[in-house]
C-alpha cells in the first residue's frame, strides 16, 4: 500500500497487493488491486492473466474467461501462456463450451508443453461430453464423427469402442457396428464389456455360432 501512495499508477504495486490477498483467501479485494494494474497497463497481457485467475478463484467463470480471452489476444509472456490455456481450457469445459475447451485444449498440444496426458485427457472428455449431448439431441452422426476424433488422440480406449459401436448400430450401420467390436475385442480379448455388448450385436443380427462363443467367453 505504501508504494500505491507513492506512486498510485504504478502497476507492479497493485500486482503485489492482489497477490498478497490471494495468499489471505480475500479474492474480492485481490479482484480489485489486479483491476487498478490492468489499468495501470492496459496493453500487459500477464495483467489480463492475474486478473482472470483471481475471477476464476473467486467462482467468477464467465467473468475470468472473457479476462483470460483479452489476455490472449493481447499476448501474454511465456511462462503465463501455458498457464492460461490450461485454465481457460477447465472453465470452458466447466461450463459446457465444448467447442472453446476442445481448441484451447488442441492449440496447447501443438504447444509442446509439461503436462501433455492431462491436456490430452481434457481434450477426450471434451469430445466425449460433446459427443453425449449430440447424441442426445440425436444428431448420431456427429456423435460418432466426434467418438472417431477421440480415437485420433487415443485409440485404445475399449469404452470408446463400445460407445462408438452402439451408436453406429442405432444408425443403421450394423456392419460398422460389428467391425468397430472386432477391432476392440483383438485389442483387448479380455474386456468382458466389449465381449458383451459384441455378443449382443451379433445375436441381434442373428449370428448365433459367434454370439455362443462370446458368450462362453464371458463365463470362463
């Protein structure tokens, strides 16, 4: 504080006062100290990240992604860029911006950083969650064109398989269905899932040989 007097333009003084509230929990007063530094340095990108982690703290999601949105067009140093991407990344999917989340979270796999199987990880839900919600608004084929994509990132996910699988049988592509279990079942024999529900797509299309085999499986 005795540096604002000092000098009330000076935005490093504003930063530490917000960082020192933050370190207290008092997220409201930190909100305001980082508001005065962008203020003070309203072409600073690190100021914009400040302040948007400190909305984000404070439960302020929609708040913090427009701050962290300005932040990134503005351009922010190196060390933050990460940091921000990751955080930006978790509050879209938080909220359901599936679209947002899935490019933040591409653009920081291109980035190369620490961290990538999180990012990655964050990247497949939000496909999968997409997915789901187009599924259930029953556009399937848009379901499965995102169940592919989350292959590209991880193609050994046998849930993938199973889910991809169903909703290719929903739409009429019983073959389709029946090759994306295939291709589950060699890669993992032992997943009593894709076992299952193969058996189940092969008993309705009448295959009964191979739905006897599979389901021999299951009870070995």
């Amino acid at each position: 504080k005795d540096a604002i007097k000092v000098d009330p333009n000076n935005a490093d003084a504003y930063l530490c006062a917000g960082n020192a509230n933050m370190s207290f929990e008092k997220y409201d007063i930190a909100i305001k100290y980082y508001q005065k530094a962008v203020e003070c340095e309203p072409e600073n990108g690190d100021r914009y990240f400040h302040l948007g982690y400190a909305l984000a703290t404070n439960s302020q999601s929609a708040e913090a992604i427009a701050i962290f949105a300005k932040a990134d067009e503005i351009g922010c140093s190196p060390e933050v860029t990460g940091q921000l991407y990751k955080i930006l990344g978790m509050l879209c999917f938080d909220l359901k911006k599936y679209d947002d989340a899935i490019s933040i979270f591409e653009k920081l796999l291109k980035k190369d950083i620490k961290n990538n199987e999180k990012i990655k990880n964050g990247l497949i839900n939000a496909y999968v969650n997409k997915a789901i919600d187009a599924e259930k608004s029953g556009d399937l084929k848009t379901a499965i064109d995102l169940y592919e994509k989350v292959l590209d990132y991880d193609n050994k996910n046998t849930d993938i398989y199973v889910n991809l699988s169903k909703l290719y049988e929903k739409s009429g592509n019983k073959n389709k269905s029946l090759n994306v279990l295939k291709t589950a079942a060699e890669m993992n024999p032992e997943d009593k899932l894709v076992i299952y529900t193969l058996a189940n797509i092969q008993k309705n299309n009448n295959m009964l040989d191979e739905t006897k085999k599979n389901y021999i499986k299951l009870i070995q």
